[in-house]
C-alpha cells in the first residue's frame, strides 16, 4: 500500500510538473485546487483493481483520509481527485475520461489499469492537450509509439522492465555454473 502510495505521489509530481514550469501555469492557476481525473475500473468484472487504486489514492499510510495537497512554486493547493467508472471495459474509458476533460474540466488525468484502457484514454488526453501520467499501460506498440506528446509514465514501456534486473545479474560473479549437456 505504501509503495502504491509512493507511486502516486511520483505521478502526481510529475504531471503537476508537465502542466506548467513558471510560477503556475494557466491550466492550473495560481493557488487554484487542482483537480484530477481518474477513470477506475468500480464496476463490470474487474472493480478490486478500481477499488484498490481509489483507497490507495484516498487514504495515506496510516488510513487518513486529510484533504491532500501539494505545494506548487511555494504555495499550497489542495488537490481534487475527480473519480468516474469505466465498468471494467478498456473500450468504455474514452467515455469517462472526455467527461473528465468537458464537464469537470480536469488539469491533467491519471491513467486508468492496463495497456488497452490506458491507449484509449491517451487519445482523450492528446486532445484536449492534457498530461497524462499512467503506471500501468505500459505497450510500446499501444501507447509509446504513437507519438502522443502529453502521456508519461514512470515506469517505462513494458519491454524495458527487467532490463536492470538483466544488466546487474551478467555483472555478477561467480558466474552461474553451465550444467552439462
């Protein structure tokens, strides 16, 4: 849970960091709440991931669940998390997510589980011209490759995940011993 949280906190400083460099920036507005879109999977066959990420983004550590806020350019803005359901459908996540760019006029959006529902709100996001910070969807050939300018995510495209883990265990000596044929 903690990682999770930690996680967030990475992806919230990151996009806070895209939507603007100078003492604010017109999606956000000085002192303003910044408010967040976050389509999750709460209903169809798949809601323990949607609730799971909701609790983890509501709650800290020790269960609180005080305003959060973030400190921009030294000052404090309360943020917003503006939730809406995708019914556990990777097709059905553009529709929550253009709600959360029209209506609730969001600063920036959080990317939803998976790489198929993540590529769909990638185009929202393109857009409308928003950052989007996504930690699950992670295809290179769904997401990284189509040149959208506006999604980041911290982890990088899956094909890339054990790279380190690779790297580091080729360094490693003694050697793992070859068995015989």
């Amino acid at each position: 849970m903690k990682r999770l949280i930690g996680l967030l906190g990475v992806m919230v400083s990151v996009a806070i960091g895209a939507c603007g460099g100078s003492g604010g920036s017109a999606a956000v507005g000085q002192g303003a709440t910044i408010n967040i879109g976050v389509p999750l999977a709460l209903t169809g066959p798949t809601p323990s991931s949607g609730s799971s990420s909701s609790r983890a983004m509501t709650s800290g550590p020790t269960g609180s669940t005080t305003p959060r806020a973030v400190f921009w350019w030294g000052q404090r803005r309360k943020v917003n998390l503006i939730y809406r359901d995708d019914q556990s459908t990777p097709a059905q996540t553009a529709t929550p997510g253009q709600d959360l760019v029209s209506a609730q006029q969001v600063s920036f959006l959080l990317g939803t589980y998976g790489t198929s529902g993540t590529a769909q709100e990638a185009v929202v996001a393109q857009k409308a011209g928003l950052p989007m910070v996504s930690a699950n969807g992670t295809s290179e050939d769904q997401i990284f490759s189509k040149g959208y300018d506006f999604v980041f995510c911290p982890a990088g495209p899956a094909k890339s995940y054990l790279k380190g883990v690779i790297d580091m265990a080729l360094t490693l000596n003694p050697k793992r011993p070859r068995w015989p044929s």
